[in-house]
C-alpha cells in the first residue's frame, strides 16, 4: 500500500518569487491497483512520481510504502521514464541486466531473469540488438523489462507510451496489461492521454493546473479489456476532457 499525505512542492522560479508546484496532495493506492494520473502540462506530475520514488523530497508531507516512511529510491520502486533511459553503448541483454549487477545479483541469476524478461516484453531475438537498431515501441519494452527483473512491487510509469504512435501505443498497454497475469503490483501511471487513462486504470486521478491539487477521483468499474468505443467508457473519458477544461 502507498498512502501519500499532504505533500507540497516548491521550486525557486527565473525571479525571486517561489512556484508551488503540488498542494496538499494526498492519496492511497491499494495493493495490486492501477491508478493513473492525468494533468496538464507542467503541473507536477513527475515531481510527485520523483517523491515517490525517493528521488526528491517533499517540503510538507510524507509517502508511506507498506507503513514505513520512504528514504530513498528502492529496487521495490521501479520507475519507468517516456524517454526510455536506455545505455547505447550497451545490447538490449546489458541494459535490462543493468539493475541487477549494479546490485550484484548471482550470475545465474541475471541470466535467468534476462531471459524471463525480454520473453515476456516480446523482445526475443534482439538480446544482441543496441538500442539505435530499435524502434520507439521497442526501446520501451526494454525499459520495462529492466523494470520487471528488479520484481518491484510497485511501478511508476512517467508518461511511459507517450512518444509512441498511437498502434504501439495500444498494443504495449495490452502487454502491460497482460503483465499482470504474473504478477499483482501497484501501477502508478502518469498519462496526457484519457483514453490512455480509462483503458488501463482502476482509478484515475485527475489533477488541476498548477500548483497541482486533486480535483476528481474517477472509479473505473468496467471488467478489462475494455471497449474504447462503449457508451460507459466514452463516458469516463469525456469527464476527464470536462475536468481539462476545467469544468
Ligand atoms: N528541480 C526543479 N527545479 C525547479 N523547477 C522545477 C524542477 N523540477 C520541476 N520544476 C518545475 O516544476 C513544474 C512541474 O514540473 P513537472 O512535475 O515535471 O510537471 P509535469 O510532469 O506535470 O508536466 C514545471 O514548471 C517545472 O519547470
Ligand atoms: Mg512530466
């Protein structure tokens, strides 16, 4: 469980003055829930995704894993950027290995869990392949498999799909959603795409404009996987457009 409470950001902005960023957020995700969070531009959605993952601390409040106060990045926290991270100058084998001999895995280990992941994200054949011989669709499954063999219980997901075109994009949302055949985590999902949203969440949770603040939770109830062309879904999603615009 992550239980979030009442965290504020500020950041020193180009003149004297300060830029709230996040007020007063607060928000707890279930074990084994998909949640997303969908926002305008600049508002602090990877801010927040960086204090939950120990990167950045907040200036008020605190973030609970399991009960205990975070101090840190953890491998029980993995985070999954839009611009894929990946090493060039390494094979697809190396950068998803990269995690687990940083933390000295047993060798067999790696090499076990390599081959586990690269199945599972649809890249076998290319354990050989660098980075430039793949494409953008690609280059994500990689990055998540680097995620997967760190078996995090938690994943953050920061705008993961949004440099894909939009059948990519569909298809790595089914594979992630299949993912979850193997394992229960918790999905922390940052997305400008309410379709996105809609399609693969639990719970979607819809911020303001800056200093961000919660202005809706939606349920979304629908049995997966869902129709993106029903009435309820279409219904969900044009909320999420309304609370945009700031209706
Ligand atoms: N380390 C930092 N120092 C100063 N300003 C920052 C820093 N990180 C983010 N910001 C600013 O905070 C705001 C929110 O950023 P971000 O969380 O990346 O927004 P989002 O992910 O919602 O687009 C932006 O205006 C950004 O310029
Ligand atoms: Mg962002």
């Amino acid at each position: 469980m992550i239980e979030i409470s009442n965290i504020s950001k500020t950041f020193p902005s180009s003149s004297d003055s300060e830029l709230s960023i996040l007020n007063n957020i607060s928000l707890t995700i279930k074990d084994g829930e998909f949640v997303s969070i969908v926002g305008p531009s600049g508002c602090g959605k990877s801010t927040l995704l960086r204090i939950i993952a120990g990167l950045l601390l907040p200036d008020t409040g605190e973030v609970l894993v399991n009960g205990k106060a975070i101090d840190g990045p953890s491998n029980n926290r993995f985070v999954v950027f839009q611009d894929y991270c990946l090493f060039p100058w390494m094979t697809v084998a190396n950068n998803v290995a990269l995690g687990m001999k940083v933390k000295r895995f047993d060798k067999n280990d790696i090499k076990e869990k390599i081959n586990w992941a690269i199945n599972l994200v649809g890249l076998s054949g290319f354990e050989k392949s660098y980075p430039h011989q793949l494409s953008g669709g690609m280059k994500q499954r990689v990055a998540i498999a680097r995620a997967l063999v760190m078996d995090p219980d938690i994943l953050l997901m920061d705008e993961p799909f949004g440099a894909l075109d939009s059948f990519t994009r569909m298809k790595l949302q089914d594979e992630l959603l299949s993912m979850y055949n193997t394992k229960d985590f918790i999905t922390l999902f940052i997305t400008h795409d309410s379709d996105e949203a809609v399609y693969l969440s639990d719970r979607i949770v819809v911020f303001s404009g800056v200093p961000a603040e919660i202005k809706e939770i939606i349920e979304v109830k629908a049995p997966r996987p869902r129709d993106r062309t029903s009435p309820e879904f279409m219904k969900i999603r044009n909320r999420i457009i309304e609370l945009g615009r700031g209706k």
